[in-house]
C-alpha cells in the first residue's frame, strides 16, 4: 500500500518512546509531540533543533506499516525490493517490487541477496571466485593485492567514520583522566595509520568528528605519540599492573593487528596492554557498549549535533564511552538550536576540545570506506556516510553482461 502519514506518525513515535531500544532515540528525546495534519506530518519540539531534517533521514527511521508497531521484523518498507529471505547472521534476500515508487531509476536487479561472512580471507575468495559480486571491509593491508586481480575493483571513500578504543569513563581505572591522557599519549597514530589502514584514512585527534563536518575548527594541534609524558602521566594516576584491552576481527579491518601495534607503543611507555581476542559471534552484543576497554567503529553522522547526540550525551543510550558530563550536555542542546554558524562552529569547537582532553574517546584514525566490486558492476556511486555506497549499493548498482 501507499505509505501515509499515519505511517510516518506511527514510526517516529516508535522510535522515540522511551521504551525504545532504538539507535535512534537519543537524537528524537527533543521531539514533544508527532501528528499528522492532512498529507503533512508535523512535529512539535521541546528545544529548537536547527538539525531536524538530517534527523528525519537517520538510517534508523525506516517508515513502516504502522509504524512497524505490528510486526517489526516483517522488513515492509518503501524500497524496491520486497524481502522473501531472512536468516539473521546467515543471509537476507529480496526480489524486485513490481510497485517500487521509483521503479526507472533503482532497484536493476530481479533478485538480490545478502550473504553474511564474517572473515575476511573467506569474504575476498567469494569475489575472487565469482560467489558473489560486491563486498564490504576489504582489509588494507591486501588492497594492493585485490587490485591485480582481473575484474576486481577497490572502491574506497573518505568520510566521517572511525575506529576508536573506548574506555569507561566511569570504570576504574579509566576514571582517571591521567590514566586515559596517558593511553592517548602511548598511541603511535602515524604508525597505525601506515601499517593498519596502509594510507586509506587519516590520522584522528581523539574526537569523534573531523573535516568531513561542515562546522568542523581544524585549529587543534594534532595529538603525537609521546611516550615519556604518558609514562609520567600513567604514573601519576597510580595505576599498576596490566590493562585488559578486547578487540575481534569484526570491529573493524585489521582490528587484531592494531590492538597489538597499540601494546607495543604503550610497551615503550612502560604500559603493560593484555589483549584478550573475543569471538565475532557476539562481539557487538557482549562486549562492545559493556566491557570498559575496546575495540569498535563508528560510521559517522550527517551532522556533529547528531554524532554527539547519538554516543556522547549522559542519556544516550549508545555512549559507549560512558562520558556523562552535564556542562557537555548543555552545550549539545545549545549548540543544537543556535543558528547563527559562527557561534554554532565555536561551541562544537569548545566540545570538540573537552572530548579530546577529558573524554573515553582514543581515535587513532578516520577510515575510508574501502569496498570491492567483481565482474560487469556498473553503477557505482562513492558515498563518505557509509560502506557500500550508504548502503544503497544494492539499489543503484547493476550487472553488466
């Protein structure tokens, strides 16, 4: 059926009940009331947000029927492929939908289908083989390889994503800002970004935001590895004895190999880092978000206002971090709703200074988006906002004979 108001009502209701366990609530807690008002649908904030119409495009806020209130895993949305497979962990598949609203400009294929492997040894022989005809997270350190091979093209775009080592802020002994200063301090982000990413990033300054924000102060002098002033800072914070760091090959590409380039550096500090490797199935349900000390990824966000919303806010259901600061909280919401940009950019430059000097945030490098396409892929559209062209590489992409 045709989407209605009613709909769209239903689903950001959904979202934003308090109840919700939607990655979405922290940005909609602003919204006071939702209705639909003959074919608009009008909502009624509690504080100015200049940034609500990025809001309404968050990845989340896929309209349903009902809001989804009735069936929530039905996968009934407004895109061109209607769901006929779904195997969580396994694999989803779709077929074209005859009534798709915009039926001459995406949705080529009559099929399509998502498989899930999560190594990425396995994940390249798919491609290289023929098994399958796109992929996400091609490994840095093999793109030079995956180049030469016939048919295969590296797809690689530069945006807002990164790959952080997140501490507690409020779990010993990551409660102490000396502690935290000195594991920024004991990171070689140049050596990280050479031999992790192999160049395909930039190097991060312990900030979840970077030029790829249009409200982004690029004055900040660039955090360097110095090992002596993190030893002096690691001593002063009275810690002993070793850190538990986890990682897994599914927080990100090359994940494994930089926890132990970041034990070496912290080594030369005289921080001893223990690395505990847990398992892919699992990684994102216990232990990111609930264990004190690791590894993971953030894509990014449309606007500072949303990533800060998303993670870095007391309430945020996703701060993984555990950065609860009530003067940071005051300046996300007034930042939120000033519209003059001068004054707007110079508070998220004062929040993008308390987050790298008091945050849990350590950000070696922002990452590209580095995917690979097979055989007859045409279509191909570079996105900054996500891996495989936002995700939309499925729509827009086709298979040339």
């Amino acid at each position: 059926k045709e989407v209605t108001p009613d709909d769209v009502v239903a689903t950001l209701k959904r979202h934003s009940d308090e109840k919700s366990k939607s990655g979405a609530l922290g940005v909609l807690k602003s919204i006071d009331t939702i209705k639909a008002d003959g074919s608009n649908v009008v909502v009624t904030l509690k504080d100015p947000n200049a940034d609500l119409p990025y809001l309404m495009a968050d990845y989340h806020l896929i309209i349903q029927p009902n809001g989804g209130n009735d069936k929530p895993d039905a996968g009934i949305g407004t895109g061109p492929y209607k769901v006929t497979v779904n195997q969580p962990g396994v694999k989803h598949g779709g077929e074209r939908f005859a009534n798709y609203w915009q039926a001459d400009k995406y949705g080529h294929a009559d099929q399509v289908e998502i498989v899930v492997v999560n190594d990425p040894t396995a994940r390249m022989a798919a491609l290289q083989g023929g098994q399958v005809n796109m992929i996400n997270r091609v490994e840095p350190k093999i793109v030079d390889l995956v180049k030469r091979l016939p048919g295969v093209k590296i797809r690689a775009a530069s945006g807002r994503g990164f790959y952080p080592f997140n501490m507690f802020c409020d779990t010993a002994p990551f409660d102490n800002n000396d502690l935290r200063m000195s594991l920024k301090l004991a990171m070689d982000r140049e050596e990280m970004l050479t031999k992790i990413l192999r160049g395909y990033g930039e190097v991060g300054n312990d900030m979840p935001v970077n030029k790829a924000y249009p409200l982004f102060a690029g004055d900040f002098e660039q955090r360097k590895f110095d090992p002596e002033k993190a030893a002096a800072l690691y001593k002063k914070s009275g810690h002993s004895g070793s850190i538990l760091l986890r990682t897994s090959d599914v927080a990100f590409p090359g994940a494994v190999d930089a926890a132990q380039l970041y034990q070496q550096s912290c080594a030369k500090a005289g921080i001893k880092i223990e690395i505990k490797r847990e398992p892919g199935d699992g990684y994102w349900t216990e232990v990111w978000n609930k264990q004190p000390f690791s590894l993971s990824y953030w894509g990014g966000r449309p606007t500072q206002d949303q990533m800060y919303s998303t993670a870095y806010l007391s309430t945020a259901d996703w701060n993984d971090t555990r950065f609860k600061r009530p003067d940071f909280d005051k300046m996300v919401l007034a930042a939120r709703g000033e519209l003059d940009e001068a004054k707007r950019k110079k508070i998220y430059r004062d929040m993008g200074e308390i987050m790298r000097d008091e945050g849990g945030l350590i950000v070696p490098f922002f990452n590209q988006f580095v995917d690979a396409t097979g055989k007859g892929v045409e279509g191909w559209v570079d996105n900054p906002a996500q891996e495989l062209s936002n995700g939309h590489a499925l729509i827009e992409c086709w298979l040339q004979a």
